[in-house]
C-alpha cells in the first residue's frame, strides 16, 4: 500500500513538473504572439501611412501634369504669335526695300 503511495507522489511530481514546463512554454508562446501583434499593428500603421502618402503624391502630379499642359498651351500660343509677329515684320519691311 505504502509502495503504491509512493508511486502514486512520483506521479504526481512528474505531472506537476510536466504541467509547469507546459506552462512555461505557453507562456513564451503568448509572449512571442504579444510582440508578432505589436510587429504587425506597427506596420499595418506604416501601410495607412504609405497609402495616404501615396494618394497625396498622386495628387500632386496629376496637378503638376494640368499645370505643364497649360504650360504647353500657353508656350504653343506664343509661338504661333512670335511667328505672325515675324511675318508682320517681314511684311512692314518688305516694301521699304
């Protein structure tokens, strides 16, 4: 009876030690996941970051692209007026000659 008493405690030592060995590792387990959440909530912040960022430089060429059209406009209308001044200049200096 005494012998199986005394089996019966190792048992119970060797699962208590099992259990807390379990524990441990879970432990470091929930430790590891913690940091992997703070990882991926710090990135996804960059993420929203980066895609406002990104929205915003969008933003600016589709306004520095209207911006040089005009600008295309305008320098192809001063062309087309330099050539019809320079027609007139041909033109006024043409008789005097």
């Amino acid at each position: 009876h005494e012998q199986l008493l005394q089996m019966m405690e190792e048992r119970m030592m060797d699962v208590e030690q099992k259990l807390r060995l379990v524990k441990r590792l879970l432990q470091d387990k929930v430790n590891q996941l913690k940091e992997q959440l703070s990882k991926n909530t710090k990135a996804d912040a960059m993420v929203k970051d980066l895609y406002v960022e990104n929205a915003q430089l969008l933003k600016a060429l589709e306004v520095t692209e209207q911006r040089q059209k005009t600008a295309e406009r305008k320098n192809y209308l001063l062309e087309e007026k330099i050539a019809n001044l320079n027609r007139i200049v041909k033109n006024l200096a043409s008789p005097s000659l």
